[in-house]
C-alpha cells in the first residue's frame, strides 16, 4: 500500500470504525430485565429463569462534525470526503469512538436471595483523538505551517475481544442488594497505539525542509501487516467471530461490580464496570518510530492530489523512517464506567428516574447524565422515554420499548431517536435490540419494580 492510500486507510478508520463507551442509560432502567442488569449486576430480573437469546448493541460518536460535514457530493454524483471543509469546524483535539457488542447466549437463575448468571459476548472498544493539526496537513498541505512545529500524532486504539461472564447477585436484606461479575477476556485483534506518543513536525521556512521529530510506537495483535510505507495491510480478521481469538491466547480478567439499596418507592443504584485490561501476547508486534529526520522538498498536499508524487515520496520516507519492530507483550485499557441512578414510584403504571454516568478511557473522562419516565399500562407492554446529556450536546432523546408474548420478551432500545431520523446531521448513534425467554417469577419480600402485581409485565 503507497502513503496515498495509508493516509486514505486512517481517515476511513476515522470516518467509519470511530469507536465510544458501552454508554446505555434507557436499557438501565427497564427494571427486571436481564439487560438492565448489564448496567449494574445488583439489578436481577424478575423471572426465576431467563435465557438470553443473541442481543445486539451499537454506540457510535464523533465530536463536533456530523456525517454530512464530512461527506459530500460532487456536481457529478459522486461523494467524497470532504477534509478541507471540516478542518475549520474541529476542535485542537478530537474524538472518535464506537463501542459495538453481540451479546450472543446467556442463561440466568434467580431465587429469592441468589441470583447467578452466564453468559457470552463478542465486544468491540475503538477510539481515536486526533489533532486538528493532522487534519488540516492532510487537506491544506504544509504551507500553512511553515515556520511553525506542530503535533500530528493520532492516539488510537481498536479491540475486538470475547467475553466469557460469571455473574453473582446477592439479596442482602429487603433494602440492600449487591452483585458482581467476573469476566474471563480473550482478545481477537487489536490496533493501538502507546500513550504519550507524540510526533512533531516542522516546515523550514527555506525550501520547504520538513523536520519531524518521533517518539510514537503502534503495537498490533493479529491486525497489521506492516512492512513500511510501501507495503500495509490491516487484516482484523473481524468475520471470523466465535472462531478466531476464542481462548487463544490474549487472556485477561475482568470485573463489575455493583449495589442497590431500596427503601419503599425510592431505589438508588451504584455500579463500576469494566475494572481491569486487555492483555495483549499472541502475535504481537511493536513498531516503533524514535529519533529525529529531515527531508527537503515535500510537500503534504501532493500525496493526496498526486499518486505518482505519492509513489515517490512513499519511497522516500519508507527510507527515512525505518521502524524498530519488536514483539513484546502489551496492555489496553476496557475503560472503566460508573453509573449511579435513582428511581421513584409514582404509581403502579409510572415511575420516574434519573441517571449520572462517567467513563474515564485513555485517561479522558467521557460524562453523560439523563431523565427517564418509565410506564406499564398493561401486562404486554413496558415503554419509557429518556432525555440526556451527552458528548456536549442538549439534543438527546431515547426511547425504549419491551413486549411480552407469553415466556417471550422482546426489548427495543435507543438513547438517541433523532440520530436514527436525521442521521446526516447527527454525531451519535445509540441502539439495542435482543429477545428473552423468561420463565416463572420471584416471589420474595422484594420486587423488583416494588409493584406487587398480579399483571406484572415480568411475571
């Protein structure tokens, strides 16, 4: 691959793979759902047995540019990414994240003190900063920065991963329930690169000379075929699903923890999910870039609008830039998230709740805080909509939605509708859909929606 097409491969890594937070606030309050539990392992369903069939999750953001500002179309019909338009809208850092998941099998017990679950998922966590710097080189070129060093370096992590959940869920007392899970991880594929990495450039203000000082280590697991700039592969290898990764190597553990009190109508719940790394052994390999190199002559727009100067400067800097591969072992971060809620009976049909959630991934803190009213007008449907805050922006408004057709329950949820309706305009992408069988139901001190009802939607 020539360093036009490199260039090409990380802004479509930017563009469409942009990877953030397992963030769901709607699912956290469909109480005596298994799904709620996946937000805090002290919510447990409220049937004594529940197979989780495949569920399937996406959240999806980008700041400060949507979709439409970055592709466009041309007087012909053609779309193509527009760099130059965007270049002005974007902040000095910027953030890609998407966080996929398959919740693929699960099976769940339940009496009236215990609660014990096992399941399976197959997990994506990918993240991009980057700085406006890199953007603006790539769309303007390096006139604009002569005389002036600037950073360019990328901070990148992209993961693929199986995970294997034992979940434990004590009811303490009538006010007091805790859980926990304990998470068995296996990495398929993974692209990232070291923290602190820093690359900075500086065009002479005599003959264009580039000077570009490095300190930047990418590491890969069953990813990158990287052989300079002339020849790069990235091979994720993501459609092997179940099969490639599953206990091969890249084994870690992971941890959630979490509590509920409840007293009369009022619950509050606290949960910290996501303790712990992703270890990285099995065909690892580190490519690092350390030292400083100087070039005369180059100009960055001409890689983009040139392929034959491309071809050439490609063959250059594959001279200049002459990486140290090694395979030492390595660790990424899960990104640790807290959830804390608190929900309020108003009657037997409605209640009320709000939610507060924080993750901290890279060490960058990603806040988000909602509203939700919650309603069961009959023993077939549960409903509720959400308002939240969230990435910066006032404009977010879920809905989720759960049927019931006998053992059957079906949950549709979203914390962002609008995205779904003007998706060109949006910077955020938020679902979840999956199917249950649910089976019998608990009948102890507590319920879990605090509503003893002979029509519960759960039972």
């Amino acid at each position: 691959m020539n360093l036009n097409k490199f260039f090409i491969c990380i802004i479509l890594i930017a563009a469409v793979t942009n990877l953030k937070a397992q963030l769901e606030m709607g699912t956290h309050f469909m109480r005596g759902l298994w799904q709620s539990n996946y937000t805090n392992p002290a919510l447990f369903p409220e049937a004594q047995l529940v197979i989780a069939l495949p569920n399937v999750f996406n959240d999806l953001y980008f700041s400060d540019i949507t979709y439409n500002d970055l592709v466009k179309t041309d007087e012909t019909g053609e779309t193509f990414v527009d760099l130059r338009g965007i270049s002005s809208q974007l902040s000095d850092q910027n953030f890609l994240r998407e966080v996929p998941v398959v919740n693929t099998l699960g099976v769940a017990f339940r009496t009236e003190d215990f609660f014990v679950s096992l399941s399976h998922a197959i997990r994506g966590n990918a993240y991009l900063k980057y700085p406006k710097n890199l953007i603006s080189l790539l769309a303007e070129g390096n006139a604009q920065f002569i005389g002036q060093p600037i950073e360019i370096a990328p901070d990148l992590n992209i993961s693929t991963f199986h995970e294997i959940s034992l979940g434990l869920g004590y009811q303490v007392n009538e006010y007091l329930a805790i859980g926990t899970r304990i998470k068995l991880l296996s990495g398929i594929t993974n692209l990232s690169s070291a923290e602190d990495g820093r690359i900075r450039m500086l065009t002479q203000e005599d003959a264009y000379q580039i000077n570009i000082t490095s300190n930047y280590t990418v590491n890969s697991s069953r990813f990158l075929n990287y052989d300079g700039f002339s020849e790069l592969d990235l091979d994720p290898d993501f459609g092997n699903g179940l099969g490639n990764g599953f206990l091969q190597g890249n084994t870690s553990i992971g941890l959630d923890l979490g509590a509920r009190l409840n007293v009369g109508r009022l619950d509050v719940a606290l949960s910290i999910l996501d303790i712990g790394q992703l270890s990285w052994d099995e065909s690892v390999e580190n490519y690092r870039y350390i030292g400083e190199y100087d070039y005369d002559g180059i100009d960055i727009e001409n890689i983009l609008l040139d392929e034959e100067t491309g071809i050439v400067i490609a063959d250059t800097l594959r001279e200049i830039f002459q990486a140290d591969v090694g395979s030492r072992s390595y660790k990424t971060s899960l990104g640790t998230r807290m959830y804390l809620s608190s929900t309020y009976i108003l009657t037997s049909t409605w209640r009320v709740g709000a939610v507060a959630y924080v993750e901290n991934y890279r060490g960058e803190w990603f806040p988000a805080a909602g509203v939700n009213i919650q309603g069961r007008p009959n023993q077939f449907i549960e409903f509720g909509v959400l308002y939240s805050y969230r990435d910066k922006r006032f404009d977010n408004l879920g809905i989720n939605l759960g049927l019931k057709l006998g053992p059957l329950q079906i949950i549709a949820a979203s914390d962002n509708v609008i995205s779904a309706i003007d998706i060109g305009n949006a910077n955020s992408a938020n679902f979840r859909v999956g199917v249950n069988l649910a089976l019998g139901r608990v009948e102890g001190a507590v319920d879990v929606d605090n509503i003893s009802n002979q029509d519960d939607f759960f039972r």
